[in-house]
C-alpha cells in the first residue's frame, strides 16, 4: 500500500490493524500535512444500507469539534473500499501506559479528566461511544488526551433475532469481529450493552468506570476465560474493591469508580459533565495537598509503537438522543443543578452573598411599579426584608466582606447601607457605564467600580475610598471602553471587559498591588463567544478562575492557559454570577426570554393579514434574512433548543424542526440558503471569531469557507450560486465581501462601513446598511439603507432609517419594522414605483431582529418576544 494513492492522500505506511480494518499514516497532498487514513475492513460496508448509514454517521461524529476528540476530516469511497481520513496525533494509548500494579494518582486524574471532558462533549450533543476503552484514549506527547472511534463499532450491527442476541462480540483480545448485535470490547461493556439492549449515554460512564478502575488497579475490573464468562462477570459480579488491590487510592475515587460500576444504569452518575466534575474537584484537591497522593508501584511501560490511529470521532453510529428534552428537541446534560432562589413577579438579579453566605441581596421592585429596591433575603425562607425606600431605583448591591454594610447604585451615586436597615450614607458619584457593578476590597476600604468621569468620555475602572469617597481610575491602558471590573477576593487581580476598536469585547485581567494600583501591563484571556454589553464576571474563592455570565456561563482560567470552558446549566441568558465567600454557592441573574416566530400574510403592498405564531418553543427561535428555501420547502432558523444558539430546519409550515448544526461552545446562525436550495451558509463563532460555513441542507459535516483571525459573519448567496456576500471586520472596520462559493480569496465590495447583505433578485446589487445591531429591535440604532452594485463601486441610499437586520427586499419594495416606543413596533412597505412608505401592521410585543420574506413574496416571517421576566437561580455545592 505505500506509496499508493487514495482520493488526494498519500499513503505513506501502515500504522496498525483491528478488527475494523486497517491504519495508515497519509499525506494529504491538497493542503501538504499528515493525516490517518483508515481502509475499513470490505464486510464493514458491504451492503448499500450499511454504508449510506456509515456516511450518515460519519458526517453527525465529524460535527463533533472538542480538544479531546479526535477530529475527523473526510469519509469516502474508492474501489468498493470505504476510508475514513482523520486528523494525524503521536502518542500511545492508554493500553500502552497502564502498569501492572496502576497508575500514580496524579496521572490518572490528569488523563481521567480529560478523557471525561471529551465523552461529556459527545454526550451533550447526544453521541454515544460504545466503545471506551485504554486501546481508544491516546495520550500525546505532550500530555494531551484524544478519545478515539466513537461508534465504530455500531457498523458492525445488524437487525438479529432474539436467538442470535448473543452471536457476536468485538473481543479485546481478539479484534477480528463476527456480525452480530452486541457491539463494543466484552470487559468493558456495560449490562445493558452486553444484553443488547438499547443504549444510552449511562453506557458509556459504566465503560469509562471500568477504563478507571484498570488505570488505578492495573488490572480488569471483568474477566473471564471467555467472551461468554466475562459478560456473565459483568452481569452478576462487582469487582474486587479498588482499596482491596490499591490501598492507597482516595476514598473519593474509589466512590467515583463504584458509582460508574453500577449494574443498574439509574444508579450510575447520570452525565458524563459530572463525573468530570467530580475527578476535577479531587484532581485540584489533590493539587493542593488537601488529599494525600499515593505512590502506586510503576513499571517502565512496556515498548511499542507509537499509536498514531486517529480513528477519533468516526461513525457516531447509534446516535440516540436519551438526553432530556424540552419542547421536542435535545438539550445538553447539566453538571449544574440551579433551583430559583427568587421567583416573584417582576424582576429580580444582580445578587450578592453576605459573608457567611447563607443570605442575598438583591434588586427587586417588589412587585410595585418600575422602581427597584435592595432587598434582603434568608436562604431557604419567603419573605425577603426590604432596605432602601427612595424613588429612584436602586441596583447593583454589594455585601462587604466584614458584613457590616451594603454598597449599591442609585442614579450614578454609589451610596451604603446596613444590613439590618438603618440610614443610607452616599459614598461618591459616578457617571453610568454599561457593565457597572461593585467590589469591595477584601479590608471593606476600598470599592471599585467602572463609570463615566463626565457624559461622552470612555468608561473607565476606578477605585474608591469608602471613607472619604476619593476615587481615582486604574490605568489600564486604551482608550476604549472599559467596563464589568470583578475585584478578585484577595484583591490582588482585576477582571474587566475591554471593547475593541471594532466593536468587539475581549477579557482581560491585571495584577494588583496592596494600594491596588496595576503591576504590568493588563494581558488579553480566552473571552468566550458571548462577550456583549451586558456580560459580567465574578472570582472564584480560590482567586484562580473566572466565571463569566454573558448568555450561557463559563470558566476562565485567571491564568490564561487554556481556553475558556462552557459550564452546562440548564437556564436562559445567565448574568451577574456572585459565588458564596465559602465558594459552595453560586447565584445568578437569569433572564428568560420565550422567543418565537410568528408568520404573516402578505395581500398587497402595504397589506397584510392577521399575524399567526409559527415556529413555538420555549426557547428563542429566530427567523432571519434568508430563512426561506427558494424552492419554499424549508425555512433555516437560528434557535438554542439544544443549549446553545444552532442552525435548524423545519418544513415550510413550520413542523419538524430538525438542528442542522450545532453544539456546545458555538454560536451558530444566519443561515441562508443556496439558489438550488441543496447548501446552507451560515457562520459560526468559537473562541475569539467567526468564520463562514457551507453545510449540505440534508446534513452532515461542514465545509469552513473563509479562514481569517477576523469576524466573517451574516453570508447571503449571490443569484447565479457562484459567490457567497458576507460582513468582515478585516480591513479594519465591517465592510462587506465576497468569495466563490468554492472557496478562494476574499475580495472587498464596500468601504464605508457595511452590514448585513442582501442579493438583489435580478443579482446586479447589493442592498446593505451601515451599522451593526443589538438582538432587540427596541434598543438597536437605526441605519441607512444603501445599494451598490455587485462588483463595487458608488454607493446610492435608497432610505434615511431602518434598523439593521430588520428589513427584507421584496420583487416591487422593501419591508422593514421599526420600533414605535418600548414594546411597540410597526411594519412598514416602501414601495420601489412610488416612494412611498406606508404602516402595514402594528406589532404590539418586543420584536427581535430578523425579518424574511418567502421567495413567491406572500409571507413574511418575523420574530417576537412573547414572555420575558428575570429570577435568581442558586446553584448549591459549586466548586
């Protein structure tokens, strides 16, 4: 086989050989880098059914995009031979590395975790392993953790009489595998796998708890001298105690191990995220030497190849959704359980522990008018006690840490007050910045804060004598705003949110000295993906990560080595953390929004019927620009059903809502569909930015189209299906570009500032506005309209006002919603003949950005904001 060529890839040699074929080391010779190519065994696919099920499989597994999960890049045929092609890692597997007698503690935790980390990432996105085992966890060189063959091993099932139940197994020992319907390694199955029966994410925990008791122990918690007898061992026996063969393993792993052991699945740990919390909780303990760390007997591991199969994330086969679901559609597992600590009618948020952390306070209107007050209130009790009584609101209360008063915003004043009531005393002034919330220093002398000097200067961050309320601002470099500080609880570092020239929101942090001025220069974090205005972020106890609320909720390494990590928390928009000062509690702001498209008819310019809801759940879908299929079978839709914003598509009539892509850490949406109707563009963001993808409207693995450290956002196609329009930031300000469809270079079409394209029916323009957008229609500046032609050139405005992202252009005018006071919204015609525009229908709830016509121009599909309200959730026993 060297040397031979399959597809574009070069074989180069053979890296190994299983039961599912065989491993080469590959060169792909289109982009020049190494990869794994895998020949699937001939009898694997034989069958028409067997390999469109494979290709359908290979293409949900290779969505899968997680630093522990091997990346898969491209499945295909040739010759009748099936081959998988995936991303090319050095290391050795966990086989390879286990001693006789076990592992150090402090190796099996390092692996553990992370092993974990990347099965609870499939699981969220509803992927079942069947096959975890040491021979598919690799470590790298350089300590990293890949997870490899996820469902492999379902292409050897096929439908099977009782009586034949029982016929086959993939056995460690011997990897050539018979058909049959029991799929995985025998001594790490689960009960239920070994019976047959139908699987589900508890499968794979009871697999990784036997993979852990074999890296403590060194030895199989299940073996028999057969196949038969080992699968009898699992059913009926519990293995020898960890302690029994390890007397030096932490009570705490061996209780992980047993709860990951047990027979009967809903006895088990019930997500994957919390047996990675719960190794990460002794992993740090053990950090810290609050455990002791036992010294296992190791050997020199013994000597074998390197294992460089990246057989990763293949065939998710069995993809089966056992997750729970809301409104018809998956939702991630929660590590975190959050019950509402508040839930009285209006709204309540931005909580703060008082130093013992068995009470709140909080912001609250107490169900009278729009004015808010600070309320205090006993946990596990009703009623809360109310503190201040002005006219003015109150916000953003802070709880000192000697406990003896309560700092809060009131107009720009930042003021104090006891705990028990008692008299306000106004501490300073400070004019309102977005983000503003106080800290206290962690001697009760100091609060700092970000604020505005005077009206139309940058905000800033500023620390404040409680005494004399003196105030002076932290130099922290740029001239751009600088808002939501978090004061670590030793007081020796910062936490603040910085915007960008472009409008964009990065995480920074800054050491501080004892008078809390800054050391060094402030050093950029991993900001995750939802960094916005009204993002904020809180310390944890042990000042060394970083919680950060901005729509879901995220951990940030204070030390910036590792990017930021999503916590699963089965909530809305999350905002305003504050953890307890003994850092078991943690309490949020949730907003909950209950989205929801509604459709209208179209009779006439400037005429449309009676409004009707569309596309329900409750959670926030969005219709945007281009959701219509232009053969009007399908509309594409922006939603979180499946815990985080994703790509959907239902048919025409709103029925069937399937997620077309999507997963945990991404923000993915402004679908838009291809002239034939067969693609979809939309974009994507992780990490710092995002980039524009192409995924086949039937499903499967995306194909990432532009490649820059900018934003590429909000594609349009052009009217021939050769180009594709979308929104940069990469010559240094949001203009619009474009690029073939196949892929190329980027060229730019605008330079005046650009947003949101349109692809004028006859494709010789492109319509546009000026200014970017915020979700609510309410709070959005509006923007002009303008046109220029597809290839460049002069820009014409063709109207004064819209609202971005609001608009949509019809065969004789353009529809657009504009807001008409803080709820209220009208849709208006402009009519192309006679420059008129006319009100066609007033919208009497918040309406949120998107707005699409069908292509036969008889509907318009817009988005609504049908209940809305705040509370505060607490999460109990936080780490």
């Amino acid at each position: 086989m060297n040397g031979r060529t399959i597809g574009h890839y070069e074989v180069l040699e053979k890296l190994g050989e299983g039961g599912m074929g065989v491993v080469y080391k590959a060169r792909d010779v289109r982009l020049n880098r190494f990869v794994a190519l895998k020949l699937l065994s001939s009898y694997k696919v034989a069958d028409e059914d067997r390999l469109r099920r494979f290709t359908q499989e290979a293409h949900t597994a290779s969505a899968l995009n997680h630093p522990n999960i091997v990346t898969i890049h491209d499945i295909g045929t040739e010759g009748g031979a099936a081959y998988i092609v995936m991303e090319y890692v050095v290391g050795k597997t966990l086989d390879q590395l286990i001693p006789r007698k076990g592992m150090r503690l402090a190796e099996v935790l390092k692996i553990a975790v992370q092993a974990a980390d990347g099965l609870a990432a499939a699981a969220a996105a509803g992927v079942i392993h069947r096959d975890v085992k040491p021979g598919n966890v690799m470590v790298t060189d350089s300590g990293l953790v890949k997870v490899l063959d996820f469902g492999l091993a379902k292409l050897a099932e096929r439908a099977a009489s009782p009586e034949q139940a029982t016929a086959t197994i993939m056995d460690a020992e011997r990897p050539r595998t018979r058909e049959g319907t029991i799929i995985g390694t025998v001594s790490y199955m689960s009960p239920e796998q070994a019976e047959g029966k139908p699987l589900d994410p508890r499968s794979d925990i009871f697999s990784f708890g036997a993979v852990l008791y074999e890296m403590v122990t060194g030895q199989r918690a299940f073996r028999g001298e057969t196949s038969m007898s080992t699968i009898s061992s699992i059913l009926r026996d519990n293995p020898k105690s960890v302690a029994e063969l390890s007397g030096d393993v932490p009570r705490d792993l061996e209780k992980i191990i047993a709860r990951c052991l047990r027979k009967d699945p809903e006895r088990r740990f019930q997500h994957m995220s919390d047996v990675r919390v719960a190794l990460l909780e002794l992993k740090e303990e053990s950090e810290s030497g609050r455990i002791p760390a036992p010294v296992a007997a190791s050997r020199k591991p013994r000597r074998v190849w390197p294992y460089a199969v990246t057989a990763g994330v293949v065939v998710a086969a069995g993809l089966v959704f056992a997750l729970r679901t809301r409104g018809g559609a998956p939702v991630p597992d929660a590590a975190l359980r959050a019950v509402p600590v508040t839930s009285y009618s209006g709204p309540q948020g931005a909580p703060t522990f008082s130093p013992d952390g068995n009470q709140i306070a909080f912001p609250w209107n107490g169900d009278q008018g729009d004015v808010t007050h600070i309320y205090v209130k006993l946990i596990g009790t009703d009623t809360p006690l109310q503190l201040t009584f002005a006219k003015e609101s109150d916000s953003a209360p802070a709880w000192a840490p000697n406990g003896k008063s309560i700092a809060f915003l009131r107009r720009g004043g930042i003021y104090s007050i006891s705990p028990i009531r008692g008299a306000e005393r106004r501490i300073a002034e400070l004019g309102v910045a977005n983000g503003m919330r106080l800290n206290w220093s962690q001697d009760s002398k100091w609060l700092v804060a970000s604020g505005r000097e005077a009206p139309g200067q940058p905000s800033r961050v500023f620390a404040i004598s409680v005494e004399s309320g003196d105030k002076r601002p932290l130099a922290l470099g740029g001239a751009a705003d600088i808002f939501a500080p978090a004061l670590s609880p030793d007081s020796r570092q910062l936490a603040f949110l910085r915007v960008s020239a472009d409008s964009l929101y990065e995480l920074d942090s800054v050491e501080l000295d004892e008078h809390l001025q800054p050391r060094g220069d402030p050093r950029k974090l991993p900001t995750p993906p939802t960094a916005s205005p009204n993002t904020s972020v809180a310390w944890t106890t042990d000042s060394q990560r970083i919680l950060f609320a901005g729509g879901g909720l995220w951990m940030v390494s204070a030390a910036g080595k590792a990017p930021a990590r999503e916590l699963a928390l089965s909530a809305d928009r999350l905002s305003f953390p504050a953890v307890s000062p003994q850092g078991n509690r943690l309490a949020l702001q949730r907003t909950y929004n209950d989205v929801n498209v509604w459709r209208i008819a179209i009779s006439g310019p400037a005429k449309v019927g009676e409004a009707s809801a569309f596309l329900v759940s409750p959670h926030t879908d969005r219709a945007v620009e281009h959701s219509y299929s232009p053969d009007q079978r399908k509309v594409a839709f922006e939603s979180n059903r499946s815990g985080s914003t994703s790509v959907w598509v239902a048919d025409a009539d709103g029925s069937n809502p399937t997620l077309l892509y999507g997963g945990a850490g991404y923000l993915s949406g402004s679908p838009s569909w291809s002239p034939d109707s067969r693609w979809i563009a939309f974009d994507t963001r992780k990490d710092n930015n995002a980039e524009i993808y192409v995924i086949s409207a039937d499903g499967g693995a995306p194909r990432r189209l532009t490649d820059h450290p900018a934003d590429d956002v909000v594609p349009c196609w052009s009217h021939d299906g050769e180009w594709i329009y979308f929104t940069s930031n990469r010559s240094g300000s949001f203009e619009i570009f474009k690029m073939r469809a196949a892929g190329g270079e980027a060229t730019q079409i605008t330079h005046h500032g650009a947003w949101t394209p349109h692809a004028s029916p006859d494709g010789k323009f492109l319509y546009y506005t000026r200014y970017r957008t915020g979700m609510l229609l309410s709070t959005a500046e509006p923007s002009p309209l303008l046109r220029v032609r597809v290839e460049g050139g002069e820009e014409t405005q063709i109207l004064d006002s819209v609202y971005p992202r609001e608009w949509t252009l019809a065969p004789n005018g353009i529809w657009y919603m504009t807001p008409i006071g803080p709820s209220q919204s009208e849709l208006r015609f402009f009519d192309a003949t006679s420059g008129k525009t006319n009100v066609a229908a007033t919208i009497a709830k918040p309406v949120i950005i998107g707005l699409s016509i069908s292509p036969d121009a008889r509907y318009l599909l817009y988005n609504q904001n049908d209940h809305a309200g705040t509370e505060i959730l607490l999460v109990e026993n936080f780490r």
